[in-house]
C-alpha cells in the first residue's frame, strides 16, 4: 500500500508546511515504561528500520542535524476510486523525535487526510514500543 519517497531536505520541508493544520496534522508524545532501556543510537537504528522496511517510508535524511530524529515519505496508493475514476493516492509525511533525556518519542504524521494522519501515528506508536 505505501510507495516510499525520497525528498531532500529542502522538498520535505517544502511539503511539511504545506500540510501544516489540525486537520492534517496528527501528533502524540509517548514515554516509554521506567524498565524500558534508555533510547540510544541503536534504538534509533531500529526505528529507523520499522518506518523505512517496515512501513515502506522513504528516509528523508538531513532534515534534522541530530541522530534523534527519523523523518519519512510515502505515498499511500488506495484501490479507491475518485469521481474521475482514478486510484486515490495520499502523499503522507512522518517524523519520529527521540528525547533520551526523558525516555521518550514525539511522532507527528501529516497527511491530506486526517484518518490517515491518524492511522500513520497510532502505528509508528505501536512499532516503537515494539522496538524495545
């Protein structure tokens, strides 16, 4: 269902603005259990590899200068139909942000539309808990 995209930083940047709104924007903060390992750059590897193999995201790298930060790109294809008759598409962007100091995430998901922005975050959630 998801198509990766690579973008630059520039072109991430460019699209994350345009999607800026509550409608499109979905965001939730999540510390991890006090008996969680502490978020280390293996842990980041790991997140890394369930957004990029897991979730067909492309790696949009040089967004943020920390290692603490995952940005992606994807485009989700649906067997929906619009009136044209045409495959809806859906051009969906996420960012996992690490704060070890507090052992925790921030996932913020912007997509056009708010139950996909919403489906992308509760599943990156999941994924970093799993990740332990």
């Amino acid at each position: 269902f998801m198509e990766p995209v690579k973008l630059d930083p520039g072109a991430f940047m460019q699209r994350w603005k345009s999607l800026e709104g509550q409608e499109r924007e979905c965001q939730e903060v999540m510390k991890l259990p006090p008996n969680a390992p502490g978020i280390d750059e293996d842990y980041m590897d790991r997140v890394s590899n369930i957004i990029v193999n897991g979730f067909k995201f492309g790696r949009c790298q040089g967004v943020d200068p920390t290692p603490w930060t995952v940005s992606g790109a994807a485009t989700f294809r649906t067997g929906a139909k619009d009136m044209n008759g045409n495959n809806i598409n859906v051009g969906c962007l996420v960012r996992v942000e690490a704060n070890p100091k507090a052992n925790a995430f921030r996932v913020t998901t912007r997509t056009l539309h708010p139950l996909c922005s919403k489906a992308i975050k509760n599943v990156s959630l999941v994924s970093i808990k799993l990740a332990m």
